[in-house]
C-alpha cells in the first residue's frame, strides 16, 4: 500500500544503528510481511476500516486505542522509545495517543513526528488534523499544505 511504501522510503533516511518496531494494521497482508524485516513487530486492530461509517468507528477506534495503549505501556516500562515516526494511517492516530499519554504517566520522552502522506496535497488527511496538535514535529510534502510555523515543508518524501 501506499503508506507502508512511503514509510519505507522515510526509514532509508534513518542511521543503519537505529533499532526500529514496526507497528501494522493488524488484517495489512503487505506491511505485515515488511515488518517481519524488523525484530520487533506489532499487529494492531484497526481503528477504522475503508468505507466504515464514522458512528461506527468510534467503537472501533476506542477498542483499538485500548489495545495499542496496553501495548505501547507494557513496551515503554521495558524499555523506553525514542521516536515515533507515523505517516498518516489511522494506525498511527492510536499509536500517537498512546506514545503521549505514556509520556505523562511515566515521564517517558517519545517524541512524535507525523510526516503527511506525499498524496495530500490541498488539505490534512483526518488522521494529520487530529495528530498535528500532538505532535512534535510535523512535515508535508508540499508547499500549500505548510500554512502554519510548526509544520516543516520536507518536500516530496525527502526528494527521494
């Protein structure tokens, strides 16, 4: 898919020393078989399915933040993450979330960077309105989406 394309070119610009978890939508045939790549890999429930209304979604996003939560706490108290890099999936709106809130619970410093999909180029995809208050770091593509100070134009997937 697209988004696990575009992780993959974000990942080539990370130093070969860097220990990466790779977490994946739990029924994503192709990023599960990526990430198998990696030592560690977590399959998570999506949030919300192609074409799921959103009055639905909010059960499902709540079980799959529950989830994720549980996950990402049990990870951070072994050993604490660095960074989270997430690209726009609606995986990555519970991870976000999750790394945060462990962040105030346990005085852990995972810093979350959001790079927007190359696609958007008009407006945030849902996941990147939502995430983009949270975040440390957040980078587009294009021009016409860096409107605001805190959002870093990489240009298209680091001119990769």
């Amino acid at each position: 898919g697209g988004h696990t394309t575009e992780m993959r070119i974000l990942l080539r610009h990370l130093p070969s020393h860097v220990s990466v978890q790779a977490f994946f939508g739990e029924d994503d045939k192709r990023s599960r078989e990526i990430a198998a790549l990696h030592k560690l890999n977590h399959a998570l429930p999506r949030a919300r399915r192609v074409k799921q209304s959103y009055a639905t979604s909010i059960f499902t996003t709540l079980y799959s933040f529950v989830y994720t939560f549980i996950l990402v706490l049990s990870l951070q108290l072994s050993c604490p993450s660095a960074l989270l890099l997430i690209n726009g999936p609606g995986t990555s709106l519970v991870l976000a979330f999750s790394f945060k809130l462990c962040n105030l619970l346990l005085g852990t410093k995972t810093r979350v960077v959001m790079v927007e999909s190359w696609c958007r180029v008009t407006g945030l995809s849902l996941t990147g309105k939502l995430v983009k208050p949270i975040a440390d770091k957040f980078c587009v593509q294009w021009e016409e989406l860096a409107k605001e100070d805190e959002v870093l134009v990489k240009g298209v997937m680091f001119d990769e």
